[in-house]
C-alpha cells in the first residue's frame, strides 16, 4: 500500500485530449511529487497549457484519469470539486486579472467566492499576500491597466495563493519579463515555495527558470510525456528535439549564467 507521503500529490495516466481532428494528448502519464517544483516544457503545440486546464478541471480530457490529493478530478460531485479548487491556486498568462477591479480586489475575489469572512478580516488578509508577493501598499488601489507586466503578474501570484494553497500552477510566469525581471520572480517562486511548503507546477519555456528553481523537468513531445528528471538528467536525453532544447546556444548561456551565479 502507497503511503500518503509518497504518493504523488498529481497523478495523470492515459490523458488524451483531441479538439477537432487534432489529437494533442495521447497517453500523457506523470506524476508531480509533493513539495517540489516541475518544469513543463515542450515545442509549440505540444499542449503545455492545456496539460494544465486539464489537471485543474477547465479542460475535460477525452480519457484518461487525473488524480490530485489521491482523489479524480473527473469523477467529483461540484461539491467535492469545489472543496478541491480551494486546495490549489492558479495564474494564469499575464496574471489574467479582472480589469475592473483593483489589485486588493481581484486577490480578495477567490475569497468572496470560497470563504464566508468580514469585509476588513478579507480586505487585511489580500494586504498581506499583495505584500507577500512584493508589491507595494499603493499597488493595492491601482487597477491593472496601472500596472507594468512585472507588477500584473505578481498580482496574478498573489491571487493564486489567496486562499493559502498547496500547490500552485503557473502558466508562462516570467514570459514578457526583462532578464532582470525573470530572474526576480524566479526568487520570488523559490521563496514562497519554501516558506509556504507549496508545490509549484509551472508551464514554461524559460531555460534560466529551469536551471534556477526547478527540481525536475517533464518534457512534452510527440503528445507524450517524453522525459522527466533533473536537469542533469535532462542533459543526457538522447532524443532530437530534447537534446537540441537543453544543449542549443540558449541553454548553453543560461547554463553559463547559472553557473556564474554560483561564483
């Protein structure tokens, strides 16, 4: 019998997903450990985002079985399925925040909609994770058209950890950013992660990221899961495309700078 500690906390066998004609999944197995932080990655197309619809139940599969906290994602009554969405968080591209309301609003909004509290207990707590996140007190007020993109994804963040979750995904959190600002939400992830025991699954396409806070990496191709392992181990895939992501100009100096951080 599996121990609760070692099961993974997400489980996908068999998941295929078609729109139309095009078949996108086809035999996706993984398995996400608790605690750690997984890396999706893959070429255009492969499904990275729609891997992660599918796992948190805005997408559903064609077949298949999705299992988080040991329970199906499929097989749920609305009441145990809403039960589970307040155990993870999500953001989405670009934070995905609501226009019309302002950042301390769109954090608050998870807990209107899953938590009975007092206006001032809520309001108090999306303070604390807007501040948790590194915004400013004045960014509460803004709206996100006041926001550069490094700013609307960390209200994004804090969104997705509203209602204190166990695992958080993250779609393509530093695409847009500056180096400088990817690597800063990079650290961002890497703290909350630990301070708050998460288990962060994070689409991505970002070398650096991969190299920075990852402690594995699951490679999409050929509407599969192809890899899964360690950077280290990822190095010594001998598969065209896999070889060429990890060992192309790109990976080389995002191993450099990896490698010169440490220095």
């Amino acid at each position: 019998m599996e121990d609760d500690a070692d099961r993974p906390i997400i489980r996908v066998r068999g998941l295929v997903k078609s729109f139309g004609n095009h078949t996108v999944h086809d035999g996706v197995d993984l398995d996400v450990r608790r605690g750690e932080i997984i890396g999706i990655v893959g070429g255009s197309g492969t499904g990275k985002s729609v891997l992660l619809h599918q796992i948190v139940g805005l997408l559903k599969p064609d077949a298949g079985r999705i299992e988080v906290f040991g329970e199906s994602v499929r097989d749920t009554s609305d009441e145990e399925y809403r039960a589970l969405r307040r155990r993870w968080g999500v953001m989405f591209q670009d934070g995905a925040l609501f226009s019309s309301l302002t950042v301390r609003q769109n954090v608050e909004a998870p807990m209107r909609e899953q938590l009975d509290l007092p206006d001032d207990l809520r309001e108090t707590l999306a303070g604390i994770k807007v501040r948790m996140v590194g915004l400013p007190d004045n960014a509460q007020g803004k709206y996100p058209s006041d926001l550069s993109g490094g700013m609307r994804k960390r209200a994004g963040f804090a969104r997705a950890i509203a209602l204190d979750p166990e695992i958080v995904f993250l779609d393509e959190p530093t695409a847009g950013l500056d180096p400088i600002g990817a690597a800063a939400f990079d650290t961002l992830i890497g703290q909350l992660q630990t301070a708050l025991g998460l288990t962060v699954f994070m689409v991505t396409h970002d070398l650096d990221s991969l190299h920075a806070i990852c402690d594995r990496v699951a490679v999409l191709a050929e509407k599969k899961v192809l890899a899964v392992g360690t950077m280290d181990e990822m190095l010594k895939v001998d598969h065209p495309w896999v070889h060429e992501y990890f060992h192309g100009p790109r990976a080389r100096a995002a191993l450099a700078g990896t490698a010169s951080e440490g220095d």
